[in-house]
C-alpha cells in the first residue's frame, strides 16, 4: 500500500518517528510521500525522507492556513527546495474557508502563486481543500489543466468532485470513509482507479476502529479495505491500484519497493 498524504514531522511524531514507519511497513504500508505545511517543515521533511527508504519522497509548499506568511522570499525558498530529487511535489497549498485563519483573498494568492512554481517546475500539486468548493471549482475552471493535481482527503460536494476529475486530477480518501458520518459512497465509486489514491494524513484524522488515537500510516490498511468495501472490489486489488495511481501521481516507477526518486 502507499500512503499518499501523512505528516511526519508533525510534532505528535518527535518522540518515536522511527517505530511508527517501521510499524507501517510491518503493516503492509510500504510506501509514503511526507507532506510539508511550510518552507522550514519541508526541510526537516526532506531529511526524514533521506533517513527512511520507505519514505519515497516529500512535499514543499505553504498550507493555507498559513497563507499570510506569503512573501517573495516565501516563493524563492519553495523554488529552491523544488530542485531537490526527493522533493516529489508542491504543497500542501489550497483555500480553508472553514477556519479562515488566513483571509480568503490571501488564500488565493497564495495558492494560485503556488500552482505557478508547479508549472514552473513541471512537478504534480498537493491541495487541500475544505468549505471552499465555489472558489476552488473556479480555480479548477482556469488553472486545472495547466498541472497535475490531487484533491486530498476529499471532502467536498459532487459539482467539485466533477470540475476536479474534468481537470484530470486525482482525488484521495482518508480515514474519513471509515467514520459512520461519511454519506457519500457514491464519490469513492466515481473516482477512475488510475486517478484513486488512498491516505491516512496522519497524525490527523484516525480511521475506524482507531478514532480517538493518534493516526499512523499503519491504520491505512483500514481505509483501503473501506475504499474496496464501497467499490465492491478486493482489498488487495484496491491496494495495488491506488499504489498504481499514487506512484503515477507522484512520477514514480515501480522499479524498487521504494519506488525509484525522482533525478534516479
């Protein structure tokens, strides 16, 4: 399986990062891209993925939540840190209307600023994405086919879930299937296996029957066996596929049970 989105340097993880990927690979978890929230969290992303060969690779971006930390310097760190082989992708970038902590329109900017350094650098985008289905349907509507992209942790209604796979992206699901809440199924159905990917973003978010605990890439096995529950397919078809569609996403070959990095 391939842990498409998780947060390994997140400070739940300082004490024992270590055990929790080696618990996820004894758990079947055999590949992971560690996804960053900023420029500094991208470093220490990078040297968690040189320290680990199951990591296969690392994100660099600024999450929207810290949308207001947007400066020319902001841009010249990311455009930097994208030259790094291990560096598979731009973000975690986006628009977060539910918390607001950034204000919508420096959101944006941020965001659309972002989707420029991914084309520039001909690497896939990694967005998040909640409460904000209007405004990011009309990003999709104008910047959609000029970069690869993943909606992750896919929460949003079936017109974003529409502009996004118009666009060509992918789309990914997280523990949130698992919980009794989820009430569209139909959305996992929807998605073409080759643009399905599969995640935990751990330490957030734990599936069934792990809620109230940390999350860790080892609970993934639970959302591919839910994922494969509402597509009435078997668990280890869907294990294979979303790795297909996550080793696709992330240009990766299936060379080596790493993965091959990219520059390799």
């Amino acid at each position: 399986m391939f842990d498409s989105h998780l947060h390994l340097t997140a400070e739940l993880f300082d004490e024992d990062v270590d055990e929790v990927v080696a618990r996820a690979q004894a758990a079947g978890v055999s590949r992971m891209v560690t996804i960053a929230t900023d420029p500094a969290d991208a470093w220490t992303a990078l040297a968690v993925t040189r320290r680990h060969a199951g990591v296969v690779g690392c994100t660099a971006g600024l999450h929207p939540h810290d949308a207001s930390a947007w400066r020319t310097d902001t841009a010249d760190s990311l455009r930097t840190l994208l030259t790094e082989p291990d560096v598979l992708a731009v973000g975690e970038t986006g628009l977060d209307f539910h918390y607001d902590h950034s204000p919508r329109e420096i959101q944006r900017a941020a965001f659309e600023a972002q989707l420029d350094l991914a084309t520039e650098a001909d690497l896939p985008v990694v967005v998040h994405s909640r409460d904000a289905d209007d405004e990011m349907r009309d990003v999709l509507r104008h910047r959609g086919g000029d970069v690869r992209g993943v909606l992750h942790c896919f929460t949003g209604g079936d017109a974003l879930l529409d502009a996004g796979l118009e666009a060509g992206w992918w789309v990914s699901f997280g523990g949130i299937v698992t919980f009794r809440s989820f009430d569209a199924p139909e959305q996992v159905r929807r998605v073409p296996w080759e643009r399905l990917m599969i995640e935990t973003d751990s330490p957030y978010l734990a599936p069934v029957p792990r809620r109230g605990r940390r999350n860790e890439p080892a609970f993934l096995p639970h959302v591919c066996e839910r994922v494969a529950e509402l597509r009435g397919a078997r668990t280890d078809e869907t294990a294979v596929r979303t790795t297909d569609a996550a080793l696709s996403f992330y240009g990766l070959n299936r060379g080596s049970a790493g993965g091959a990095k990219r520059g390799t």
